[in-house]
C-alpha cells in the first residue's frame, strides 16, 4: 500500500487538533445521527492506542481523567442547563456540578463559577504523537508513506479510479483512497458530480506553558466560548475559532484575543503563563458536518474526508470503516448513514470493489 501526503505525514489538520474524544459534550442538536458512531469509535480508542503504540513504540498520551464543561455566569449556566438536557436525553453519562464541585476538580477554576457538568467518559490523546505513532506502524506494516508529495490527479478511465499522478509519474493502484482533509477537492481528475462537498474549516490556536510538576488544569475543559487541553508537558491547548475564511492560515488579533480572554475568564491564572505556540488548522467540513466514509460513485475511488471537527475522535472507526469497505464492498451498519453518496447529484454508482486491494 502506498500513502501519499502533500506536507509531512500527520502535519494538517491531525497536527492542529486538540485531541479531545468528545462524543458527549461536542453533541449538538442536529447531530444526533452522528452520535452512534462517534460513541462506537470512542469506545475503541483505548485498544486502537494500545496497539498504535505497541506497533510504534511511540506514547500517544491517551489520558482517562474526563472533560467539564464550564458555566462562568447565569446566562451561560442557562445555556449549559439547555445542552445538558439534550445530551442526557440521548442518553450520555453526564453529572451536573455546582461551582464547588467543579472547583474541587480544578482548583484554578475561577471563583464564583456558575456550575459545570462532568462528563466521565470524553477524554484526550495527543494528537501529534498518534500522527507519529501512526506514520511509524504504517512505515512497520510495510507501508510505503510519500511525503511532499502531492497527488496532482487521481487517473480514472472507463468509469473506475485506477491509479494517482504525481511528481513521480503515474503510479496504479487496484483501489484509491481519497482522504485529503479539507484538500480533498483540490486533486484533480474526480469528475464535478462526484467531488466531496468537503471545505476548510479555519481554526485559530495557541499554547501557554503551565509548570509541568504543578499543572494548572488536569481535565479538558469546555468554555462558554471555547476549550483548555493540559498536556502532560505541561502545555496548555488553547482552541478554537470556527471561522469560513478558506485556506486563510493567518493568525488574527481578534481571534487570539478571543482564545486568551475566554481562557483567562475561566482560569484567571493563566496570565502569567508564557505562549509557546500559535498555530491555525483547517478542518474539513462537509455540508452536515458529518464525515463521508465509503463509495464516491466511481468504482474504485473510496473516500474518507470531511471529519470536521471530530477527526481524532472518528480514527479509529473511520479507518476500520473504509477497510473493511475495501475487503468487503460493504459498509458496516454504522457507517450507512454516512456514505458519501448521500450528497451525491444524480444516482451514484456503487463500486465494486469485490477481490479488490488496498492500493498497490
Ligand atoms: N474539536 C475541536 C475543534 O474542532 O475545535
């Protein structure tokens, strides 16, 4: 199999993420279709991290210590209230705290905090370790990872994808995966009707440096307007704007300003934190927000793109998803509901991908 990346393998949108496993607090109304596979993949996340590291030999930091989610004041503890009841509804396991309560868990917690919710089950990995673990056990299982290496086109004839173009040539493959994030229109070769409504989906970001023995937060917190991260270096994500700006990478006053005054109004503390980083990543958004895994309409070309904002969280199921489509030509029942073909223009095609292998 042959992996090609346009930058260095795990740099785009896997590189910018903050890593949260955030099935039950990122629900919102509207995505409830998504709520099935968002719990299946989170559930596989600690063996798939187990056996990504054994495969590596590298920590990806996968962490248990759970997410709150913060009310600062009334209105913000009305609006909390509001999302609570939701995801209960659908059944999550999540608590309501009181303001002590939360400032039990996380002592930094700005005094005077509305309330909180406990949610024991989202969790963090560092997603820039499981883009190096990855690329090394895809290296180890023989993988040949091309990195700069852009694909300018994906070659199909006579109805089926049937190899990539790049710098090196033409290279052929029995089956093509296309699963270029936010990029994932910019190849060429996919005629119109069959390209992936995917778009970029900027997000601004940055790190402070908390002392690594005496770290201010220990659990991933959500904020009236944003998100906390601790690492266990001791850096402190910092995320995210949600903005439509295309492929605009620049880092803006307003949105850092956002980012550092919905942090300090929760954490006070950090004022005196050092910034080690800022950074943007476009994640990439389809038209529900939900991601395409599985035919694209042409026989042979599979896609699996438009993760949006929940691309660390779906790795596992998205990559068991689109092999076993591979091998068997069929999505698995969880999946259904987010084939590509749902977006489709005219009746798509299936492939057929029967005696078919990944790649070359
Ligand atoms: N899942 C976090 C973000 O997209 O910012």
């Amino acid at each position: 199999m042959t992996v090609y990346d346009r930058g260095e393998a795990g740099r785009g949108a896997s590189w910018a993420a903050a890593g949260m496993l955030a099935a039950a607090v990122e629900t919102e109304p509207g995505e409830e279709p998504l709520l099935p596979l968002a719990l299946e993949s989170q559930a596989m996340w600690p063996d798939f991290a187990r056996e990504v590291e054994a495969a590596s030999g590298v920590s990806v930091e996968y962490r248990g210590e759970g997410t709150m989610v913060v009310a600062l004041n009334r209105d913000d503890a009305a609006q909390l209230r509001h999302s609570y009841e939701f995801q209960k509804g659908l059944g999550l396991d999540l608590h309501w705290l009181n303001a002590a309560e939360a400032r039990e868990r996380e002592p930094h917690l700005k005094p005077g905090l509305a309330a909180a919710v406990w949610s024991p089950r989202d969790h963090q990995v560092e997603n820039r370790q499981l883009g190096r673990a990855l690329a090394l056990a895809a290296r180890g299982a023989g993988v040949e990872l091309i990195e700069h290496c852009p694909v300018v086109e994906i070659v199909i004839a006579g109805g089926r994808a049937s190899g990539v173009v790049t710098e090196r040539g033409r290279d052929p493959a029995d089956v093509v995966v296309l699963a270029a994030g936010a990029w994932s229109r910019e190849i060429g070769g996919i005629p119109p009707a069959h390209l992936p409504p995917v778009r970029p989906i900027k997000g601004q970001m940055l790190a402070l440096q908390m002392d690594k023995a005496a770290p201010l937060l220990r659990h991933v917190l959500w904020l009236p307007r944003g998100y906390l991260v601790p690492r266990l270096d001791g850096r402190l994500v910092i995320g995210a704007t949600v903005e439509e700006r295309g492929f605009d990478s620049s880092l803006t006053a307003g949105g850092v300003f956002a980012l550092i005054e919905g942090a300090w109004r929760a954490v006070p503390s950090i004022e005196e934190l050092p910034i080690t980083e800022m950074w943007v990543g476009f994640r990439p958004g389809s038209r529900d927000d939900a991601p395409m895994l599985g035919p694209s309409g042409i026989d042979r070309l599979v896609v699996a793109t438009g993760h949006h904002r929940n691309g660390i969280l779906l790795t596992p199921v998205s990559a068991a998803v689109i092999s076993s489509y591979i091998l068997t030509n069929k999505l698995p029942e969880s999946a259904r509901p987010f084939s590509p073909e749902r977006f489709a223009a005219l009746p798509a095609r299936t492939g057929r991908l029967a005696n078919a292998r990944a790649a070359r």
